[in-house]
C-alpha cells in the first residue's frame, strides 16, 4: 500500500485524483482508539494514496481535509475551493493588523 | 445497509465510536453520487436537466453498517456536526511537545537515568 510521509502532498495529490474522476474516487477513513491510530485512504479504485497517524495535531488537519471533500462531492469538483482558500485569507488578514498596530 | 436521515446518522456514529473504545475500529467512507441508475442518468443528461450530486457517508464498525446521503444544502450543517463527532472521540492519539527544547532535554535526561519514569 502506498503510505504518503508528507501531508500536503496527500492532501494535493487526492484532491488531483478526485478532479480527475469525481465518480469513482473515494475517501476513507478508519480509527482505531484501541491502538490509537488514524488512517486514511483516497482511492479511484485504479490508484491508491494512504496516509496513517498517530497524532492529536494531525486530526486537526484531517478535519480541514474532510471540508475539503465534503465540498467538493457535494458541489461538484468544479469548485474553486475558495472555503479554504477564504479560511486562509481571513487568518492572514488579522496577523497583518496586528503588525500594523505594533508599528 | 441501513439508510438514514442525517442526524439519526449522525447519533449512530456517536453511539459506534463509543461502542469500539475498547477494541475494534471505525471505517467512514466519503463518496460523490447522484443515487441514480446510470440509465436514468443518460436520460437526464439528454434532456439537458442539472444532475444534482450528492455526498453518501457510510460508517461501519465491520459489523454494522449506516449511512446517508448530504446534499449541497446540508452539507455545512453536517461537516460541522461530523468534525465535533471526531474531536471527542479522537482522544487516544498522542500529543506532541510543542517545545522542541522540551523534547532534547527529555532525551537528554532519559539517555543518562534508567528507563523507569520518574514522578515529580
């Protein structure tokens, strides 16, 4: 199975994967509490991305990864994904007030 | 395979994390579909209708399974539902150190005591 090590590059290569064949890519998750371990998958059922974790930061990620698909399955992969993009803008915009004030 | 309505689904998923706390997993799978037979689909296209797409969640615990389907419209109200699901669940993974400087003087104090830990 192919274990990506970088999250970005999962998160970009699934996004890839699913534009390219909207119908047929899937994405799946699986936690274990017992072992403590979180692992996903994005599949188009020709190639296969996976990604496991064991860490509390990562599910934070995962959850931004979840609007991420959640939008576009349920919009249409032509989205612009301008929610996220948008998220990022409005966390840009206060970090550049706050060094306008400190000058 | 049960088809639910949204928020019994999103109960079930609740009372399924609890269930496999101790031992077993849970599997949630995200697929785009229109619910629709391919042939109905040809048709719809031929006619110059809109498809609407859909998000089918399904959830299994490997012996049971639920699922749903989200549309455009509810798919806000679910993506918020379903992350406050997974953040109090999600509680065995660990945390990391955000100090790093924590992390090297751990290791260092580790290297040259024994392995039995220490209760400040």
């Amino acid at each position: 199975m192919v274990y990506i090590t970088s999250w970005d590059e999962f998160v970009e290569r699934s996004v890839q994967l699913f534009r390219a064949d909207p119908d047929a890519t899937r994405y799946v998750m699986k936690y274990r509490h017992c072992d403590g371990k979180l692992v996903l998958k994005v599949t188009d059922n020709r190639e296969c991305l996976k990604y496991k974790t064991d860490q509390a930061q990562e599910a934070k990620k995962m959850e931004k990864l979840n609007n991420i698909f959640f939008t576009l399955m349920a919009r249409g992969p032509e989205v612009d994904l301008s929610e996220v993009t948008g998220k990022e803008q409005t966390d840009a915009q206060p970090t550049k007030r706050g060094r306008g004030r400190k000058q | 395979m049960v088809l639910l309505q949204l928020d019994p689904f999103l109960n079930e998923l609740t009372s399924m994390f609890e269930r496999s706390t101790e031992t077993g997993s849970v599997w949630v799978t995200l697929k785009r579909s229109t619910l629709k037979s391919k042939a109905v689909r040809n048709k719809m296209a031929t006619a110059g209708e809109a498809i609407e797409y859909r998000c089918l969640i399904r959830a299994t615990n490997g012996k049971k399974t639920i699922s749903t389907s989200v549309g455009a419209k509810d798919h806000q109200r679910f993506q918020a539902s379903y992350a406050t699901i997974l953040k109090a669940h999600m509680t065995s993974l660990k945390k990391r150190e955000r100090k790093e400087k924590k992390k090297s003087a751990e290791a260092d104090k580790r290297e040259g005591t024994s392995k039995r830990p220490k209760k400040s």
